[in-house]
C-alpha cells in the first residue's frame, strides 16, 4: 500500500478554470480501489477547504502540515499563538507589506492585503472580483477576526530582498515558503509554524500507519512543496511546477491540464 500526496493547486485543481480534471478524479478512484490511500496536501487552512472536504478520500493535510485529518479523526493540529500573531502583524506592517490571517474557520485580510491578494492571484480563476474570490476561499476582513484559530499568515511583495530581511526578523520559530516570479510580479509568502511543513506532515502520517517515507509518494508544484518533493519516494514534480522544485524531484510528469495526475500514477504502476 502506497500514501500519495497531493497538493491542490497546480496539481489537483486546475488554476486555469478552478476544476479538477476528470482524468485526476479517476485516478485517485482507482487508486484507492487498488488499495492505495490518496490525500490532499495543501497549504490552505480549513477554513478554504469547504469543497475539497466533499471529496471521499483518505485524509486531509491543511496549512502547509499544520493540521491533519485522517478519515474522522484529526491526527495533529498546530496553530499560532497570540503572541506570534501579534509579531508577524508587526513585522508586515513595519514592511509594509499587506498579509492575511489563515484561520480554521475564516481567513482575515488586511486592506493592503487585499489589494495585494488580487494582485498575487490574478492568474488563477478563483474569481474577478473580491466578493467572488471571498467566498470561494473564506475571506473577511481583519477587523472581523475575534477568536478564530489562526494556522498560519501569508503576506505579499515584489521584492526579494524584503522577504528575505522579513525572514530573518521574523526568526527561527517560523518557515517561510515563496516562489520567486518575473521582475516586480506579486510574490505570495506563506509563513507556517516551526516544525510544521507537509514533510512532517507526511511523516506522521506514515508513522500512524506504521509505515515509512518509502511507502510515500508526494506530487506538487511550488515551493510549500519542496520538502515533500524531496523527502517522499518518489517526489513528484507537475511539469507546471516551479524550477526549484523540478530540481529536486525524482520524476516531472506532464501539467496539471495535460492529465499530469494519471499520467503520474500509470507510470508508477498505482494504477
């Protein structure tokens, strides 16, 4: 028995049209009529997974590794604490950088943020306008966050040099993960906890079933994924995947569009 994981977008979901393509859907089905286990592994919180929670598969790796959903149970749930709330607030607004809170339950912009979300998300079709791209992934606004767990924070910038200032501000409690893009193109950067990508994710899942990062299989395409990619057997990249990424990987299968999910399965004989 073999666990595969997948990240969702860019490689479950199509970012071009906002769907899943059939040939992934029935992949997966009979990947696990093979008696394989299949979850998505993802950096959204909860509180952007209301219609992936609908899928009938195996488990459920949220937040970058910060909360994990097995069958009926939650395995491990890891959020920030006020205090590490209030110093990422901080550091973003120091930086002048719009950011978002990542909750259970909601997502909580900033106005900047905001801004800057469309900006970063322009190429995908979530939506065109604000209000349809805040019900698709859970938005609110900042000033509506009261007692919502937060899992993790993103923020947004052009510039390499800041993100990278803010990641030594923000110290060694946390992990940053971001794409560098084109020249003054918006980059989103996902900061989770310490201790908490989708590698630690995946490794205590296996462990849960007694099994090992041999029997894992991990298939993405951005940063969030690089220890995935690198620490499964084997590490999947999509051929839409960022060039980091393919670096490391074991295997590049064809793009998300292209059928990358069952041409991937076929060639490791999951289905």
């Amino acid at each position: 028995m073999k666990h595969i994981f997948l990240d969702i977008d860019g490689t479950f979901l199509n970012p071009k049209n906002n769907e899943v393509p059939q040939s992934t859907l029935d992949a997966i089905n009979q990947a696990i009529e093979n008696g394989h286990c299949v979850y998505l592994c993802t950096g959204r919180p909860t509180s952007s997974m209301k219609r992936f929670f609908q899928y009938s598969l195996s488990g459920f790796v949220c937040a970058g590794g910060s909360y994990i959903k097995i069958g009926d149970s939650v395995l491990f749930e890891k959020t920030l604490s006020k205090d590490e709330i209030k110093h990422v607030q901080n550091v973003c607004d120091q930086n002048h950088c719009g950011y978002v809170l990542e909750g259970k339950e909601y997502n909580y912009n900033s106005k900047l943020g905001a801004i800057q979300f469309m900006e970063a998300m322009k190429s995908n079709s979530f939506g065109t306008t604000w209000d349809e791209v805040a019900n698709e992934l859970g938005m609110k606004w900042l000033d509506e966050f009261e007692d919502d767990e937060i899992f993790k924070v993103s923020f947004y910038s052009t510039e390499v040099d800041v993100i990278e200032r803010m990641r030594k501000e923000l110290g060694s409690k946390f992990n940053l993960a971001y794409t560098v893009k084109g020249p003054n193109e918006m980059i989103e950067v996902e900061i989770f906890s310490a201790g908490c990508n989708k590698a630690d994710a995946i490794k205590r899942v296996v462990e849960h079933h007694n099994q090992s990062l041999d029997d894992a299989i991990g298939i993405g395409d951005s940063m969030n994924d690089y220890e995935m990619i690198q620490e499964c057997n084997p590490g999947i990249a999509m051929g839409n995947a960022c060039q980091e990424v393919k670096d490391i990987a074991d295997y590049i299968t064809k793009d998300v569009d292209q059928d990358g999910i069952e041409h991937a399965f076929k060639e490791f004989n999951l289905i």
